[in-house]
C-alpha cells in the first residue's frame, strides 16, 4: 500500500511538471534526446527532493515551515504565471518575426516552480521513517521523470502540428494549470 501510494502521490504532483515538460516539447519539437533527459531528469529530481527538504525542515524548523506552507500554493501559481506569460511573449515574438533568445525559462526556475508542492508534501511525512521518506521521494521522482518524458513527446508531437502557434499553446496550458489546479 504504501508503495502505491507513492506512486499515485507522484502523478498527482507531477502534473505541473508534465505541464510544463509538454510546453517545451511543443516550443522544440526537434528537441534531442539528451536534452529531454535533461528536462526530466531535473523536474524527477526536484520532486523527489523537496518531500526530502520538507521532512528536514518539519524535523528541524517547524514553525518556519507551517508559515512556509500557507504560501506554498501561491509562490507555485507566480512562478508558473510567469512561465506562463514568457511563452506568450515568445509567441508574440515569433508572430513579429523576431528572434528569440533563450525565452523558455531557467531549467531550475522551472523545476523549484513546479514542485513546491511537493516541498509540503514532505511536511506530511513527520510521522515516517527516514528510509521511508526516501523510498517515498524515489518514487514519486522517478514517476516524475516517466511522465514528463510522456509529456515531452506528446508536447513534440503537438509541437510539429502547430509549429507556429506552439509557444502560444503552452502558454494556455500553463494557464490551464494554474486556474484548474
């Protein structure tokens, strides 16, 4: 049981990172598998170490932490509405003719975005084991990692039918993500 929890606690915290993952596979459509390995490898990782962190600072700064945890929701939504609104600049840049630099956004801005939640997951875990707070995490990372990869070729796929417009869509995406979720 404890196992498919873990499992089902990684979908649920992955989908901002799937999110994001299939935005840019939409925005780079010939993406190269090492950078996909990349993208994935760095949002499993930050999954699976803020449930680590949150156990830490449960264990250690508590009250720190319960202030932390009213603010959790709204530092995820900023950083993914600023995501959000750089792939529509993008976009417009792209409709304008003009060059865009590196617009898709820092890696690690992305990843610490997309799994704050995942921080207060860790608050959670006050009650288990350091070996099962790593077990828990491992999983739920590696869980992440799979399901951007699924993100990042769905999102590549999406890419090459709307090459022109695929900065715009993962815009509304991202939007989607926050007023859904």
């Amino acid at each position: 049981m404890f196992v498919l929890n873990s499992v089902l606690l990684g979908v649920g915290l992955a989908m901002d990172a799937v999110a994001v993952s299939m935005a840019e596979g939409m925005q780079e459509p010939n993406m190269k598998p090492k950078r996909s390995l990349m993208l994935s490898g760095t949002f499993g990782f930050f999954q699976f170490i803020m449930p680590v962190l949150g156990f830490a600072l449960v264990g250690t700064v508590f009250g720190f932490a319960k202030v932390l945890m009213k603010y959790v929701s709204a530092i995820s939504t900023i950083l993914l509405l600023y995501l959000s609104i750089k792939m529509f600049y993008s976009a417009y840049l792209k409709f304008r003719n003009k060059e865009t630099e590196e617009l898709q956004g820092n890696l690690m801005f992305q990843a610490i975005g997309t799994s704050v939640d995942a921080l207060s997951l860790g608050f959670t875990f006050s009650h288990y084991s350091l070996g099962r707070v790593f077990l828990a995490s491992f999983i739920i990372g590696i869980v992440t990692f799979f399901l951007c990869q699924t993100g990042i070729f769905i999102g590549k796929k999406f890419g090459t039918l709307f090459s022109g417009e695929a900065d715009l869509l993962g815009g509304v995406i991202l939007l989607l993500v926050i007023f859904l979720f």
